[in-house]
C-alpha cells in the first residue's frame, strides 16, 4: 500500500450534511474511509482511457414520463444507437415516472457516447452508466494452449 496523501475538499454545506448521513447510514467510522470507497467506485466504473476496448454494461435511467416528448426522444437516440444496445427494459414505476435499463455491448467510446446522451437528456432526473469488458477472463497468449 502506498503512503497515505491528505487533500483538502470544498463542498457545499447541504452536501456535506447529505454525505454525512449516507455514512452514518452505511456504518462508515469517518469521512476518508467513505470517500476512498467513492473513489474506487468511480475509477471502477469508468471505461478506461482507451475507448476502443469491447464492454458490455448498462444505463439505468430514472425519468418523468410526463415531461415532454421525453420517452419519444429517448426512444429515438436509442434507434440512432441500436447497433450497442442489446436490450431495453421499461417499468412504470407510478404515475408519473418511468425506470428504463438499457442493457449495452460494445466499444467502450461508443457506449459511453449513448450513455452521456441519454443521461443528460433534460428531465432525466438520475443516471448511471456501469461497464465491464466485455472478456474480463480472457487469458494471456502465452497461457493459451
Ligand atoms: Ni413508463
């Protein structure tokens, strides 16, 4: 393990509270411990800088409905972007709000491409993006017989 750095953060008052009560929730003894666990996550989860890579993964997207034409224009950049989508689940949460799994395959470059368009879309209200390679076991070439 490499030496522990300390590092200063800004962050908002509202948010620091919000944190603090998901570490109490989660039973983390301090601050650090949880924000190394966040980061790990967020590296974890990142495709990596060489976009050519094949992922597989999802988009979890939750959204109003009833905000405007915005199941038809999700519907309509999934279309433009068929060719890495494997599968879309919709479930109608209520009323109002939709949750959407879209099951994705492809260069990491592209996925995330769809991926930051649809997460960004205005009325999405929450957004997340996991990516796996697509042969996370594949073995080295001096080890194939
Ligand atoms: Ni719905």
């Amino acid at each position: 393990m490499s030496e522990l750095s300390r590092i200063g953060v800004a962050i908002e008052g509202d948010l620091l509270a919000d944190f603090d009560a998901y570490l109490e929730k989660h039973h983390y003894p301090s601050r650090s411990e949880a924000f190394r666990d966040l980061i790990r996550d967020a590296l974890a989860t990142d495709p990596g800088p060489d976009e050519r890579t094949e992922v597989v993964g999802t988009v979890t997207l939750v959204y109003s409905h009833s905000t405007r034409h915005l199941g038809d224009r999700i519907t309509a950049l999934q279309h433009d972007h068929h060719a890495c989508i494997v599968s879309t689940m919709h479930v109608h949460l209520d009323h109002d709000d939709c949750l959407e799994v879209v099951v994705v395959r492809g260069r990491a470059g592209k996925v995330r491409e769809l991926a930051d368009a649809l997460i960004a879309m205005k009325g999405v209200r929450q957004g997340r993006l996991f990516l796996s390679p697509a042969q996370p076991h594949e073995t080295a070439p001096s080890e194939t017989r």
